[in-house]
C-alpha cells in the first residue's frame, strides 16, 4: 500500500484535521508483513494475532513521523470489566465448540444498536476473525465455507425447498446455517420472524441453525449486521450458509456482495415472467431454478425454463469460467434437488480453480467496509449536537415549502463541517 497516496500535501493539516477530530481515536491494523512506505517494521509479533508494529513511515515530502500501530482487540480488551471479560470469553469458547446457543447469544450481542454491547460485540467479533483466519490456514487457505444466497418473489417456494435442501446437506455430513432475512414493517417495526415454523423438520436437526432476523427498516432490505452473523457462523463451524432475502428487490443486491453464489428460485407461474422480475437480479443469478415442477405444472415449469435459458444468453458475461443455468426441481418429491446441488458444487470448484471466488471475497470486504463507514459517518452526523439542534428545524421549512431539500441538507452539511472551526 503506498501511504504517500493517502497523505497528500501539505500534511501538516492533514495531521491537524486529524488531532482536532472530537471523536476516539482510530488505530489501524496491518498483516504481519505490512510495509507502509518507507516503513521499517518491528521484529515481534502481537501475541497470536500474528500482528507487527511500525516504527516509522515516509510521508510524501520526505518527513519521517512514528506510528505506533495498536491492535484494536487489545485495547478494546483493556477497557472491559472483568464480567465483560469473562463474558465474552464464554461466548467465544462456546461459539469455536459449535454450541447452537452460545451462537444464538453472539449473534443478538452483534446485532444490538446498545453502544456498550456494540464495543462487545467487536472484542468478540476479533477474537472470532482471528480464530477464523487460523482455520482458514490450516484448510490451505481454502474458505471454510460456501456462501450461498437465495431469493425469489413471495411464494416461489423458498422456506419449503430449504427444508428439504437441509436435510439432504445435513444427511450428507453437512453443517448448515440459515440467515433468513425478515422485513420489518414501515408502521409498527415489528417483524413475524415465523421462517422456523415454517421448516419444522429442519430446525430440530442438530447439524443446521436457522435464525431470523429482522430488517429494522434497513434500506436494501439487509440487516446490518448478516456480514457479522456469516462470520460467526464460519467461526461454529458450519461449513454451508444460506441467506434467505426478503424477496425480489433491493435486499438481492446486497446480498450479492455477501455470498459465493447467488440462486434464484421462480414459481413456474405467474403472467409475464421475464417483465415480473428486474432484469438487475437475472444478471446477478449464478443458478435459476424453477419450482414446484411436479403435477399439473411440470408443462409450465420446462416453459419458464426454456424462456429464460434464452434470456440469460442476452446477458453480459459476468464469469469467465461459468455459465448460469437453468433447472427444474420439485421440494415435494425431491426431483432435482440432489442434481441442483452437484450444480453448486461444480461452481464452487471452478470459481476456487481459477481464482475468482478469492476475487470476488476480497471485493465483498471491500465493499463491507465501506457500507460500515457509510453507516458510522451517516451516525456521526446524526447524533452531532450541533446538527441534532438544527435537523427538526431544517425538518418543519422543508414540510412547509419554505426551504428546498437541496438547501435544508446543504446547511446541515455546512453546520456539520464547521463543528471544529
């Protein structure tokens, strides 16, 4: 990484934008072979994180500074009480044992919006990245699991075909792990949560963990934190996630930036089927497998499938080494459901030959990590004492027409930027 880049001139204010900031301060993490600039780094390692120091750094006109590089898990650490400790210490444990309810308990810490919860939830989430790497190593740097996210309108089938999935997967000498995503309503924010009840067999089978989460009105339809739950749920051991989206929306496209394979379930009817779902989604679709093709709609069914082979050869390419398929399958008799998964198999296998399926995981984190910093800016702003004073003000002119948007968010922006002046 070249840190002159990042420090354009002159530095000093740079420097002194930084000092002046009111929030705590950040500290960066590096690999253990890290060199930033000019850099020369330290001999020893941070205990098992495998981490280095870094003395010094070159700065873009030749000024050497020192940077004392801290890992966040130790100072985060430092700051929990001796309960804190010991309570994260026994999620930890319990989570790297594979016990479902230590899992359970770790994923509602992550998902709580508590501030003291939140700094838990990041000792913890450290401890399991760590953890997670090491595997990772011992696998010869293979991923521990496959990230599979699957969507489809209301009542394609999903929760029924899942069920049936599972348990093949779990007969199999799988581990599986469902992340379904709920949405939570505009008026009272409440959600139905009710994906257990409806794959019964599958939530008493000890190999698979289902857990429903809601959106909180998350734009795109995500939870916040399903990142942070696919962590913890690699970190239990299990070694195949599903993610259930909402349905067929904006929920897909964040989802895409999740997963190692995007499938998409299609009932076999339902009017216009190429004008009914967004063209944005088929492009994103790795596999489109068309439901309930048994009975009566099995004609149906082979007539959709043909419609959108031929659909999905109008699409830009989007991997060199795979074409998406189409497929029927039927959850009440099972048809093509073992099939479907030699499918997601093969895809794996060559995503991980030629290297795309690394490509495309370090991207997600890049994607990650800006969607977090989007977030914390965005919460920065909110809770900013000077802007708080100002946002219902800004809020009743717009209501009443005597100020445009454009100008309200303007002299927000404003009143946000001067906070240091």
């Amino acid at each position: 990484m070249n840190i002159p880049m990042l420090l354009p001139h002159p530095h000093q204010r740079f420097l002194k934008g930084l000092l002046r900031t009111p929030y705590r301060p950040y500290h960066f993490i590096f690999p253990s072979r890290t060199h930033l600039g000019s850099g020369t780094p330290c001999a020893q390692p941070f205990n098992s994180l495998g981490l280095h120091c870094t003395k010094s750094m070159l700065l873009s006109n030749g000024l050497k500074r020192k940077l004392c590089v801290q890992t966040t898990l130790k100072d985060h650490t430092e700051e929990l009480s001796d309960k804190e400790q010991r309570f994260v210490d026994k999620l930890y444990t319990g989570l790297i044992q594979g016990q479902r309810a230590r899992l359970a308990e770790a994923i509602t810490l992550i998902e709580s919006t508590h501030s003291r919860k939140k700094e838990l939830a990041h000792v913890l989430l450290q401890k399991v990245l760590v953890y997670h790497r090491e595997q990772e190593q011992l696998n010869k740097g293979k991923p521990l699991a496959f990230r599979v996210g699957l969507s489809g309108p209301p009542g394609a089938g999903k929760s029924t075909f899942i069920e049936y999935f599972g348990k093949m997967l779990t007969e199999r000498g799988h581990k599986l792990s469902v992340l379904a995503v709920d949405p939570s309503s505009c008026t009272s924010g409440g959600s139905l949560l009710g994906d257990k009840t409806r794959m019964t067999e599958l939530s008493r089978d000890m190999n698979a963990y289902i857990r429903p989460s809601p959106t909180r009105g998350t734009l795109g339809g995500v939870t916040r934190t399903t990142n942070e739950a696919i962590l913890l749920c690699e970190g239990a051991g299990y070694d195949i996630i599903l993610i259930e989206t909402v349905g067929v929306g904006q929920s897909e496209f964040a989802v895409a930036d999740m997963v190692d394979m995007f499938v998409l379930l299609l009932p076999p009817a339902g009017g216009d089927e190429l004008q009914g779902i967004k063209r944005g989604i088929i492009e994103m679709a790795d596999l489109v497998a068309v439901t309930k093709s048994d009975g009566d709609l099995k004609v149906p069914a082979r007539r959709i499938q043909a419609e959108y082979v031929s659909a999905l050869k109008l699409l830009r390419k989007r991997s060199e080494v795979w074409k998406p398929k189409v497929i029927r399958i039927s959850a009440r008799s099972g048809e093509g459901i073992s099939e479907m998964w030699d499918k997601m198999k093969e895809f794996q296998d060559l995503m991980l030959a030629s290297g795309e399926l690394t490509a495309k995981r370090q991207k997600q984190q890049k994607v990650w990590m800006w969607n977090l910093i989007q977030e914390s800016v965005l919460e920065h702003f909110r809770t900013h004492p000077m802007v708080r004073e100002q946002i219902p003000l800004m809020e009743r002119k717009v209501l009443l027409g005597a100020l445009s948007p454009g100008l309200a968010a303007d002299f927000l922006l404003k009143t946000f930027k001067s906070r240091d002046q």
